[in-house]
C-alpha cells in the first residue's frame, strides 16, 4: 500500500542523514481494493520502528534526456535458482524515535500513518534524487497476519498486520512514472521556508499588514 513521505532539512544535527517525514499510509479503502480499519492500523504503528526506507536506483534515458538520469524504480526483483531476489536495497531507516501516529489530511479527506525517518546521504545517489525531484511516491509493505474477504464491498479486509518497510517509487526504464495504489501517496522534499513555518508566517503576515497602514498614513500626510 502506499502513502507519502517528505523530506525536511530543518535538522542538520546529524551528520550523513537527510531528516524525512512519511505520510505513509491511509485507512479504510484504497483502490488496490484492500482495507485497513483505523483500529488495525493504530495497532500495527509501533512495528514500524526500526524498519528500512527502500529503493531501487537506475539511470533513465529519454528522447529529452538521451544523457540519462538517476531515478527510483519500484519493487524490483528477480529469480535465481528458483527463489526470489530483491534488487532494491535500504537507503534510509524509520528509527526507534519515529513518532509514528495517525493524522487526518483535510485537503485529502483521509487519515495517514505518519513517521518520521532518515535518509543516508552517502552510499547512494538517494537523497541526490529526492532533493532534485522535490516529491516522489512511495510504497508501504505490509506482512499480513489475519485478513478476510468482504464479498458485499468486494475488498480485503486486512485485520492484522505489521510494517516491514517502505519503497520509494519513481520511473521505469522507458520514463513512465510508477503510480503509487493509495491516492495522493507521494514523497516530497519540504520547502523550510516562511512560507511552511507557522511562526514566521504570521510575523511576516503581521509586518505586510504594518507596511501598509504605514504606506496609507504617509500617503494622508502627503
């Protein structure tokens, strides 16, 4: 299932790691015709610490880029002697300390998972792509303990689970962009800006508004 993730550079405490939020995943209905109660999934929040950010990183090469760029895939994987390869690697870790919590996005009129996470800066071309792309879409995958089928709704109803990881997404090799299952899931990098500071907003809003009072009584004056 998948979600959203956004990268913020607020904190440059740590040294090699890109900080990132995740809004990972959302509750109740999806259009992979699977369901998570907000029950199970408040359940299933603490088994995403410690559990790896994932992706699969190829070089794309278009008719408008023939030079090629860097880009997340998907799930990549393959068969050797008849078991399953991943190809996708960890590129980042959602830690102990994740904060992992449901909250409800008005504008999307749904309820996500959201953690917060890390992004190695090293060893990869990883965080190079997020903070060139600004947003991508990614992909949570869930061991599934217990579920069932709602024959009336035609879903799957998955009633117990727990979080091994998430993928980011990004193109395939002829350019087309890797749509993620749950709507509005995506991974952006966070413009730390006034804009997106509430503090620093309102102060600014506040000396818009004295500067033009200002203007309107040196103009009476005049």
């Amino acid at each position: 299932v998948h979600g959203k993730i956004n990268f913020e550079e607020s904190d440059k405490n740590k040294d090699g790691l890109l900080p990132v939020h995740l809004q990972a995943c959302h509750t109740n209905l999806n259009v992979n015709n699977s369901n998570i109660e907000e029950s199970v999934m408040t359940s299933a929040l603490p088994s995403f610490s410690n559990r790896p950010i994932l992706g699969y990183i190829h070089k794309v090469v278009t008719d408008e880029n023939p030079d090629g760029q860097w880009e997340f895939y998907g799930h990549n994987c393959h068969e050797e002697n008849g078991e399953l390869v991943y190809d996708e690697v960890p590129i980042g870790i959602i830690p102990e300390s994740c904060n992992a919590q449901l909250v409800y996005d008005k504008e999307k009129n749904k309820t996500y998972c959201e953690v917060d996470g890390y992004i190695f800066e090293e060893y990869s071309r990883a965080a190079e792509i997020l903070q060139r792309e600004g947003e991508c879409a990614v992909s949570v995958e869930l061991s599934i303990r217990e579920l069932s089928y709602d024959g009336k709704l035609k879903c799957l109803n998955i009633e117990d689970f727990w979080f091994s990881g998430v993928t980011i997404l990004g193109k395939n090799e002829y350019g087309d962009t890797i749509k993620p299952g749950m709507t509005g899931s995506n991974i952006k990098l966070a413009d730390f800006s006034a804009d997106n500071n509430s503090l620093f907003a309102k102060y600014e809003n506040k000396m818009i508004e004295f500067q033009e009072r200002l203007e309107k009584l040196e103009s009476t004056c005049s």
